[in-house]
C-alpha cells in the first residue's frame, strides 16, 4: 500500500519529540497511588520530581517513579535509565502463551517510540486531576542543587 508523502511526514513527525517536552499518551487514575500515565519522550530517562508543566495553562505534574512493566522485566528486555532511582511494576496475566507474546511485542513497540510508564501526581490540590491526552509538557531540569 502506498502512503502519501504528506501522512508519511506527518507519521514521522509524530514519532519526533521535542528534547525537554514529553507527551501524555494515556493516563489512568488509580486510587491511593496517583495517575499512572504513559509517556513518550527522548530523555535519558525521567528523575523523582521532576516537574511537567502544560505551558499553555500553567499546571504542573511531578513524577513520583517509573513503572516497569513485568513482562518486560521477565523477558530481560526493559529499557533502564540510570536516573530513574525510584521504581515500581505492574505484572499482567495471559491465558495462552500467544497473547503473551502480543503483549510483550506491543510493550517492545512502546519503548522503541520511546514510550514509558510513569506515576505522576497533580502539583496543587486545586488543579485539574489528570493532564490531557495528546498534551505536551515542559520539563522542567533541576540541578542537583535544586533537589
């Protein structure tokens, strides 16, 4: 099937980010422990509290971890960032071995678009819970004499 220039630029400029911007690409809300939320960035990894600002409405989300995948751990293929120092998993169960495999190669296909899990949660009380899907935001660098 041919694609057109056009959609295939288009494609490509999707899979390009912004270096200091990640992407909200899903984020579910998960009682007693924040929002947990995929995304897509190019970064050498996302530090503890580090900030995400929506530049456009001025909120702010910080990262509390990276969520690893079980699958992944267990297939010795997740991808590790050395500033990532606090960490958690989530594990799945499949009824077959094939849906297993589907699973394991869609994760696979995630981080090689550099997508990740995180758990973030809401700067201030007072702002909208959850940032809005396809919403780029700002990180923010801190210096170690920042943290």
């Amino acid at each position: 099937m041919k694609m057109s220039f056009l959609k295939l630029l288009i494609r490509l400029m999707n899979k390009l980010m912004k270096s200091g911007f990640v992407k909200i690409i899903e984020c579910f809300n998960i009682t007693g422990m924040g929002l947990l939320t995929e995304l897509k960035h190019n970064e050498n990894g996302i530090s503890p509290n580090t900030e995400l600002t929506d530049v456009s409405t001025n909120e702010t989300w910080v990262v509390k971890k990276r969520v690893y995948h079980g699958i992944l751990i267990l297939d010795k293929s997740e991808k590790y960032f050395e500033c990532e120092t606090k960490s958690m998993h989530v594990d799945a169960v499949f009824k077959t071995q094939s849906e297993r495999k589907i699973a394991v190669d869609k994760e696979l296909d995630k981080r090689k678009n550099g997508i990740y899990l995180y758990l973030i949660k809401p700067e201030k009380k007072k702002q909208k819970l959850k940032p809005e899907i396809g919403t780029e935001l700002k990180i923010k660098i801190t210096t170690q004499q920042d943290a």
